[in-house]
C-alpha cells in the first residue's frame, strides 16, 4: 500500500495536465489576435490592356530566286549584303542549247509560213483541197506555239531583280550545274521591315490597323521608339491562344536587318473590365487565386481566372470574383484561409 500511493497521486497530476490543456485549447485559439491586413476593393471601370510582347523583324518583301531551267549557272554576280537596283541582272544560265532549240523552231515555222502560202496560192485556182489547206494552217499555228514556248524557256535563263534590295543569301557558284527551281539567291526589301509579335487573344482581338505601338530593337539600343499597327492577323492558335500582330516603327532605323529581336508595348483602347491591384494575386501549381474578406472578418482563399495587366499595376480578373469584394493586398505572409482578420484603419469591434 505505502508503494502504490505516490503513483496513484502521480497519475491523478497528469490527468489534470491534460484536462486543463484541453479546456485552453480554445480559449487560446478564441484570444488569438486577428491578422492585420489592407485590403482593396474589386471594381469594375474603363482600362486599357497593356502589354510588352516579343518578336522578331521580318521583310515583308522578299524574293526568293530559283532557276526556272536547268542548267550551267553563267553568272551570278551578287553576295551576302550586296545592294541590288530593280531591274538588275542576279542570276543567268547557260542558254546555248535552248538557242539552237529556238533556231530550229524559227525554222520550222518559216517552212510552214511558206507551205500555207503555196496552198493558198494553189487555193485560189482550185488546184489544193480544203483539208490540205487546214493542215497547213495548224502546222504554222504549231509552229509559232513552239517557237513562243522555246523564246520563253530562253527568256527564263536570265532573272533580273524584281525590286531594289539586299542579297541576304547566295547558294549557288557560277559553273555549277542546277536543276530546275533550284534556289540561287534570296532578296530582301530592307525598306519592308516590320516587327512581327505574338500576343493573347485578349489583347489581339481589340487591336486594329493604325493603332498606335511603341517598338523597341534591343540589338540597336536606342530605346523606345513610335511605332504603328499595319496587320493583324485573323486566326488565333488554337493551342496557345496566342494571336500574332505586325507593326512598322516611324521611323525605320537604319541599322534594321531582319531576324533581330524585337519588343511591341502594344495598349488596346478603353473598355470596361473588373480589376483587382496585382499585389493581391497570388500563384500556387493549381493557379492563381487571391484571398477575399467576408462579412464576417474571416479570408477566404478564392481561385480566379485572370487576364491582362493594366495600367496602374492592376491586372483584370476574367471569373471568381464580383464587384464590390475586397482583397487582401497587403499581410498575405503566413495568411491562411478561414483566418480572422482585421483591416488597417477600420475600428475594431473590441474597441
């Protein structure tokens, strides 16, 4: 008996222990002090969308040159960054063949000139029957069409320079030996440079030609610079939902090649959108989502879709938020859903 006394006393302590931190459990929980946080209301008013969206340069005009023969490449005057004036010769082919083919169809149809010439004579004296003189008569037509096709395939072993422009590529020597539509040279129209660059849908659909850009070469290093919409393309991806848009900076720098980075702020007009302050959108694996104040002083974590930034560092919530919800912005550290909270500068309830 002397030896179970102490443990029974023992056993009756620890049971006490464990009763009264269950009694505090709420109470420490119910005097918790609420989170302090700001909070901004979700409205609805006119914004512009923004965005800075990436590219490259790219020629508008640009001819790439191919043989239209087969044959010994004769000439083929022009390299990488050559200027090339409209009209000049860029590539010829060894026409000797195609010559001596034109001759003999030049001949060919002097002969069959002269044959319908006899029949008519001979015609006319009842001397030749009308289906010898419409054989001759489709010979000579034969003849011509032949001739006609022979100065065109001649005619086609010189290519001359559609516009005025720069050799950007050269993929053939003279002496080498091609087939027909082989590419020789590629021309560019330094003068249709414009930036080409993609962006979401939401912004693309809004935008139209002549709208106003702003434009930036970082390769150039000159900064910002006006630019203009001339094109906007009618399809989106339909995987990336991602539109493309061609501006033209005012003015073209000079040092522009195609190929270089190219940077667009692009801006749509004034159209009425809910926005929330970007501060207060949040990003986990699942989305994005913010964390909205009740009627009962409690943040609620809330999945949102949203869209573009606007000015003003606001972004536009597309679903899962109404007019009139208030955020959290700021106190988002170590802020959970369901938690109490309490807004700067509102009186607190507790006085």
């Amino acid at each position: 008996m002397p030896e179970r006394f102490p443990r029974r006393t023992c056993g009756l302590g620890l049971g006490g222990a464990l009763l009264a931190l269950t009694l505090a459990g709420p109470l420490a929980a119910a005097g918790r002090p609420a989170h302090l946080v700001t909070v901004a209301t979700a409205e609805r008013r006119p914004v512009s969308l923004e965005l800075e969206a990436t590219g490259s340069l790219v020629a508008r005009r640009l001819r790439r040159v191919y043989s239209e023969e087969a044959g010994r490449v004769v000439e083929l005057p022009w390299r990488e960054g050559d200027r090339v004036a409209r009209g000049a010769l860029l590539a010829r082919l060894d026409d000797a063949l195609l010559r001596a083919e034109l001759a003999k169809a030049e001949a060919r149809r002097a002969q069959a000139e002269a044959d319908l010439r006899r029949l008519e004579r001979l015609s006319g004296r009842r001397l030749a029957s009308e289906e010898a003189l419409a054989a001759a008569r489709t010979a000579l037509a034969l003849a011509r069409a032949e001739e006609r096709a022979l100065r065109l395939r001649v005619a086609r072993t010189r290519i001359a320079a559609p516009f005025s422009g720069v050799v950007t590529e050269r993929l053939a020597e003279p002496g080498d030996v091609v087939a027909a539509g082989t590419h020789l040279l590629t021309l560019v129209d330094p003068a249709s440079l414009v930036a080409r660059v993609t962006a979401p849908a939401q912004v693309v659909v809004r935008l139209r030609s002549g709208d106003p850009a702003q434009l930036r070469i970082d390769a150039l290093d000159g900064g910002w610079r006006p630019a203009r919409i001339v094109r906007v393309f009618p399809e989106i991806d339909a995987r990336t939902r991602q539109g493309t848009v061609e501006a033209i900076p005012d003015p073209l720098p000079p040092d522009a090649r195609p190929g270089l980075l190219a940077r667009l702020r692009l801006r749509t007009p004034r159209v009425e959108r809910l926005v929330v302050p970007a501060a207060a959108v949040r990003h986990d694996p699942a989305g994005a989502y913010v964390f909205r104040v009740d009627g009962e002083g409690r943040a609620r974590r809330v999945r949102v879709r949203t869209g573009a930034l606007v000015a003003g560092g606001a972004v536009v919530v597309l679903d899962g938020l109404a007019a009139g919800d208030r955020v959290v912005v700021r106190g988002l550290l170590g802020l959970r859903d369901g938690a109490r909270v309490r807004v700067a500068g509102e009186a607190r309830a507790d006085g």
